[in-house]
C-alpha cells in the first residue's frame, strides 16, 4: 500500500507564503487546514483498522474458490509476475516525482509553494480514501487463488488489500494533477493534448503490470483509476482563482466612423 505522512503538508504550507501573485490558484488557509486534517483522519483511522488485519488462515485460504470471482475479473488469477510487480513499483515512485519538474519553469517555480501544497492535498486525499476502502472491504488479491503458489505468499496479510489498487490510484492522482496544473499555468500551449495522452497511458500501464502481476483484478485498477484520476484533477480544479464578472446589467455607448457603437450586457 502507499504511505504518505500527512504532517508533511504543513511544512508544504510553510513554504507556500512565497507565492507568485500571477498564480492561477488561490488558497485559503481554514480551507487547507481542514482538507489536511480530513486527510489525516482517513488515514489514520484506516491505519489503526490495518494494524487489526489478522493473516489469512489455512482453512480461509482452503475454502477460497476461483468460481466465485466474477468473470470479469477471473482471467486474472494465475498471473503472477515477478518483474511486472518491480517495475510497478518504479512507475509509482517515478510518478510521486513528477511535480519537481514545475521547478523547472519560472512562473511555477515562483509558484512552487503554491503546488506543493495542492499536490500534498492530492496525494494525501488519495492515499487516504485508498487505505480505507482496503482495510473496510479486505478484498483478497488474485495470486490468493493461484494454486500454484506456495503457501507463504498466498497467506500474507497484505493480500487482503486487494481494493482498491494504491498503485493505480496514486499514479493517476500524480498523473492527471501535473496534467491538470500544466494546462491551468499554460492554456495555450500546443503540448496539451500530449501531457493528458501522458497522464491517462502511465496509471494505465501500471494498472496492466499490477494485473500482470496477480495483485489485482481489472475492477480494482479501475476503481483507483477512477478515483485518482478526479481527485489529482479536481484539488486544483476547485482552488483555481474565480474569474471577476461584471455585476449587473450595463449599456455601454461608442462612437465610431459613421456611427455608433452599442453594446448591452447581462
């Protein structure tokens, strides 16, 4: 399962006092704190409930019947590699690293602060809503049902963590908050439709290597899909700055050659 240290966001908030005043997302401190403190409820109330999870029993495991999953998700019982687990683990750590490249750019590394925080929130909420629903449904893995695996690696208990995929949902939450921020700093730069080809292909390729590797059915990447994808796109959706509309009907009068000009707005 991911992890993520929620106190950290704090910090995050600290450094964000130095913001560029041209950044397009407002923050409000009552706001952040208690999305922050929300977060680590969630997660640590799901924290506690994890360390109560027992190791899956013998006869538990001897009951378990792959006519039971869904078909669906049944093609999936008896993968179980090794290296596709690995590299799934890189493309979430490479993915947890993809904000410093805002450091790279000089309106959002004036900015930094700003999206530290917002990424903070995004991996924070995240991880939060990943952990409780593992530890609430305790969703056996697929490699739990593969006979051919011995028994040590069927009993874990973190084979009880099945849903939904952390992995998946925090890649995605990585993924579509950089897409999500790029096209907020930069309109109209002709890269966009790469940079969301880009945050919707990484999480789905580590949803195949978690597949691949008998950690999960297809319905628990795409649950942490689903939810990490909206998650990295709407924490900074909701704080970007409101536009300022003008109140009221007007009438506006300008001349111009020949004539003139009239325009009536509400």
């Amino acid at each position: 399962m991911g992890k993520v240290y929620v106190p950290v966001i704090l910090v995050l908030c600290a450094v964000s006092f130095c913001v560029n005043a041209q950044s397009p997302y407002q923050l409000n401190w009552k706001k952040e704190l208690g999305i922050s403190s929300a977060s680590a409820l969630i997660w640590g109330t799901s924290l506690a409930i994890s360390k109560s999870v027992n190791e899956i029993p013998p006869e538990t495991l001897a009951a378990l019947d792959q006519g039971s999953v869904n078909a669906f998700d049944r093609w999936v019982i008896n993968r179980r590699s090794q290296t596709s687990q690995v590299v799934s683990d890189y493309v979430l750590y490479t993915a947890y690293a993809l904000p410093v490249l805002y450091l790279t750019t000089p309106s959002t590394r004036r900015d930094f602060g700003t999206i530290a925080v917002l990424y903070g929130e995004t991996m924070a909420i995240t991880a939060g809503l990943t952990l409780f629903a593992k530890v609430t449904t305790k969703r056996f893995r697929p490699l739990t049902y593969n006979t051919d695996l011995d028994l040590t690696t069927r009993l874990n208990t973190n084979n009880r963590f099945s849903f939904f995929s952390g992995h998946v949902s925090e890649t995605a939450a990585s993924c579509f908050f950089m897409a999500k921020v790029f096209s907020d700093y930069f309109p109209d730069s002709p890269a966009r439709p790469y940079i969301w080809t880009a945050a919707v292909a990484i999480p789905m390729t580590n949803a195949w290597l978690r597949m691949n590797a008998g950690k999960h059915f297809p319905t628990d990447v795409l649950a942490g899909f689903t939810i990490g994808a909206a998650t990295g796109f709407l924490v900074p959706h909701f704080h970007k700055k409101k536009s300022k509309k003008p109140e009221g009907n007007s009438l506006t009068i300008a001349p111009i050659p020949g004539g003139a000009f009239l325009s009536y707005r509400f």
